[in-house]
C-alpha cells in the first residue's frame, strides 16, 4: 500500500486551530494542492500581495474545490491605503462562516507576518515581545523593522457582527 505524500506551502503554519482553523503560508504550488484539499479543507483563500494575476492551475484548483478567494493588494506596510487593507482582512477573518481560512502571500514572510501580527495584537492580546518573537521566526530572522513598527501602532475602529464573531477572539477579549 502507498501513501499519499503532503507538503504544505511554504512557510504553512496554524495561527489559530481551536473552534475554527486559521492558518498563514507562502503562495501555494501544484504540489501542495492535495495537502490544502485533504488536510485543510478549506473554505477561504485571502492572498495579500502584489501579483495581479493568479496562475491558471492554481484558478483551476480554487474552482474545482469552491474556495473562495479574496485578493488584498498588499505591496508593504508603507502603501498609503494599509489601513483599509488591513480591515478588509480583519473584516473576512472575523465572520465564522468563512472558516477553515488560509492567509497567504508569496513567501509568507513579511505581508503574512503583519497580518499574524495584528491578529495576534487586535484579536488575541498577545504581546509585544511574542508577536515580534514569532514575526522574526518566520521572516527568517530578517528585521523589518518597518513592519513590526506598524503591528505596535496599528489600531481599528471596525464594526463587526457579534454573532458571527469566531469563539477564539471572544475567548480571548472576553467578550
């Protein structure tokens, strides 16, 4: 008997993976397509960068397993519209509906890293020194300074539904 072989995306992690599964990555490939199918079962894509177009296989693949996809343009922490990049993905990852949910962008290094970041600072209430302490694991160690500077400053005034609020975040803000 054969087993299948799974490889996860680049840089692939859970963020949260209590009542719901949220998970972070690098862009995914062809060969780590039957690892999100069987594994992930995912419901949402959201693929902050700056690609314009997605590659035919991958848009084959998001449609034959009705996965939607969001696509925040997302070049750095310094683009003049961040704020409302930054809500828009706070906005999708905050109705439980879209969960299971894979945040990417190309490496999953530094885009990835800020929005882990925020969510770990906004929506979990970690620390500062956690945040970074995760931040530069997965940046390689690279600094960006730039965009821990952001996580620390970063602050919303976004209305949400509180009935499709996942358990993790009303856990974690005793809401």
């Amino acid at each position: 008997m054969q087993h299948k072989t799974y490889i996860p995306p680049l840089n692939f992690s859970p963020v949260v993976s209590t009542d719901v599964s949220l998970y972070r990555s690098g862009y995914p490939m062809p060969l780590n397509y039957s690892f999100i199918k069987d594994r992930l079962n995912l419901k949402t894509i959201i693929y902050v960068g700056d690609k314009e177009d997605l590659t035919d296989e991958y848009s084959e693949f998001l449609k034959a397993e009705g996965i939607e996809f969001y696509h925040v343009f997302m070049d750095s922490c310094r683009d003049k519209n961040i704020n409302s990049q930054i809500n828009t993905v706070l906005e999708i990852i905050l109705d439980i509906d879209n969960y299971p949910i894979l945040i990417h962008s190309n490496k999953g290094k530094h885009r990835v890293g800020i929005i882990v970041g925020i969510i770990r600072k906004v929506l979990q209430g970690w620390s500062t020194a956690g945040i970074y302490q995760e931040y530069s694991i997965f940046s390689g160690g690279l600094k960006g300074d730039a965009d821990l500077e952001f996580i620390t400053m970063f602050e919303t005034h976004m209305s949400v539904r509180k009935d499709k609020i996942p358990k993790y975040v009303t856990d974690s803000l005793n809401i």
